[in-house]
C-alpha cells in the first residue's frame, strides 16, 4: 500500500507521551530505599512504537518532549530501536516527563511523577500531520498528554483525519487517574474520544471509570454499542477479552514468573497492532476479519504481553520477532503477512 504522499507506508503510528523511565536496579524497594537508577523509555505510547518495531512492524511516533538531555534521549533510543521519530518534536517551553518506578515483591509498581507542566502536555496543532498519519495502517492514541485544552482539540482533530482516511484507529487510554486536577475533565475526554475509535483496549482495572460497567464482558458490549468495532479487556494473567460480532471470545495468557508488571499491557497492544496492521489495510478490512484470525492474534498479543513481566521495566522484556515467531499466527510470519 503506498502512502498517500508518496512516500513509504508505516504499519503503526502512536501518537501520546513520552517519557523517561527511572527503574531501580533491583525490584523490591521502595524509591528512597534505591541506591542505583537506570533510565530507560517511558510513556505507553513510546513503548508501544518501540515493541511494534521489535516484531519486524513499521513504526512511527508522534508526540513532544524537552529539548534538554532527557528529550535527546528519548529521541535517540527510539531512532536506535528502529522508531521513526521524524515528527517527534522537542521544545524549549518545557522539560521532558521524568518518572521513578518502585517494584515490590510481588512486581506490582507504584510510579513517582516529576511532570509539571511536562513537555508532553504541549500536544498541539503543530503536531497534526494529515498526510504522516495517512501512510499508516493503524494510528495509535492515549489519553496522558491531553491535560491541556489545545492538546485535546488536537488528538481530536488527528483521530477525525484518521478516521476520515478510513485507517485503524486504536486507543489505549492507560488511565492514571491521580494525574488529573478533575478526573471528570478525562471521563469527557473519553466519552468523545472512544466511540470513535476502530479499537479499544482497556485493563480490568480501567474498565469501571472509562465505561461506568464493572464486568470486562459488559464493558465490551458497552464499548461496541457506542461504535467500537473491536472492543478488548486485558485481565492480567487471566488473559483477555473480546467482543467480535457480537460473541465474547476470551483468550488465556501464559503462566510466568513476575519480575515487573509495568508495560504489561503495552506489549499485548504493541503485539496486537502489529498483527491488525500487517494481515488488514484500512478500518473496513477489518471489519471482514474472522474471528479464528482476531483469536490466534489476541492469544498472540498476550503471549507478548507475559514476556514484558518477566524483566524489569515496560520495554526491558519487548521482544524480538525471531523471540517470539514460534507463537505467532502462521498468518503473521513475514512471508505470510500482507505487506
């Protein structure tokens, strides 16, 4: 599929935040207990372009960050990863997000935010690129960048343009509630921007606040009563959750030992996108997808999902597509793929 300008197609555009990660050098303590921090990638939507380009996708992220060393790290740790970073933007009007995790015993995470008036949050209209997003496949969005009026009115003009261009549009919200001044300001968000979203992943923890349903299977009838064609709840090690056609299908996820839970999700996403992107080129050849492929693929992403918790930090424990090919859908090897 060419790109609408001409130049080359990408699979996967994630468009959100980005920060720096600071992970403790072993999980286990507290953040005043830590002696040693190693930074790394952070923010869910960097994470997902970085896992999209691990399993061999084309991808992309939009987004902005400082122009101080923590922006110039972020921009090139992405660049190495394969991340085409041509429309990340770095400013000076702010400093780059930074972010200290804590690990308990158990690999649950608590996260200590250094972020007023983050980079991040300038999202604007300078950062809509009709003509980038159209050479993707999937568009990507996420709700932690949208604290501000200007960045809201831009994500939502981006997901108009997708929508319009007739691309898969897929929203990961990540909820982190504690971040915002009025959390009903992100309820309003949420409420304009899901339903117009192709696909819509959320965890069994976030499914309460984003849908006001309690049970996961609710919330994908929910989701695809308010237009969502391919609503999906992650459970942890319970699986996932989807709803096709109006059939639930649940998908297992493997048994692993827990290093870290942080990126969890954004794996399976990272997995599950790059699997639409590469087997359907727009929203309406999705709409023709089986539900034995969306199975195999959804059983895929969790898969991917459990390999991020068993290392430390969101994209540590990413994997290679050569790491993972024996569990992929045989319609998702290379050779096999649509290009």
């Amino acid at each position: 599929m060419a790109g609408q300008d001409g130049a080359s197609p990408l699979d996967v555009v994630c468009v959100g935040e980005s920060l720096v990660d600071f992970l403790p050098a072993e999980s286990g303590q507290r953040v005043r207990d830590v002696t040693t921090w190693k930074p790394a990638i952070g923010g869910s939507l960097a994470n997902v372009s970085v896992g999209v380009a691990r399993l061999g996708g084309r991808s992309a992220y939009v987004g902005v960050v400082g122009e101080d060393e923590f922006g110039h790290f972020l921009r090139e740790r992405l660049a190495a990863e394969g991340v085409d970073v041509s429309h990340m933007r770095q400013t000076a009007e702010a400093k780059t997000g930074l972010v200290f995790i804590s690990i308990d015993a158990r690999g649950e995470r608590s996260f200590s935010y250094y972020r007023t008036r983050s980079a991040e949050f300038l999202l604007g209209e300078r950062d809509v690129h009709p003509a980038f997003l159209g050479r993707a496949r999937v568009v990507h969005c996420g709700t932690n960048s949208l604290h501000l009026p200007e960045a809201r009115a831009a994500m939502l003009r981006i997901v108009d343009s997708v929508s319009a261009a007739g691309r898969i549009l897929s929203c990961d919200p990540n909820l982190r509630l504690h971040a915002w001044q009025d959390p009903e300001v992100l309820r309003e968000v949420l409420g304009r921007l899901l339903p117009r979203c192709t696909v819509v992943k959320l965890s069994d923890e976030e499914v309460a606040f984003a849908t006001g349903r309690t049970d996961p299977e609710e919330a994908v009838r929910f989701l695809a009563g308010q237009g969502v064609t391919l609503p999906v709840v992650t459970r942890g090690e319970a699986g996932a959750v989807f709803l096709w056609r109006d059939e639930l299908v649940r998908v297992p996820a493997p048994r692993v030992r827990v290093v870290d839970t942080t990126g969890a999700g954004d794996g399976f996403t990272s997995a599950f996108l790059h699997g639409l992107s590469r087997r359907y080129a727009d929203a309406s050849a999705l709409a023709g997808a089986s539900r034995e492929d969306l199975e195999a693929l959804a059983t895929f992403a969790c898969a991917v999902g459990s390999k991020v918790v068993e290392h430390l930090g969101a994209v540590a424990g990413l994997p290679s597509r050569d790491e993972v090919a024996g569990l992929m859908p045989s319609w998702l090897h290379p050779d096999n793929a649509t290009s």
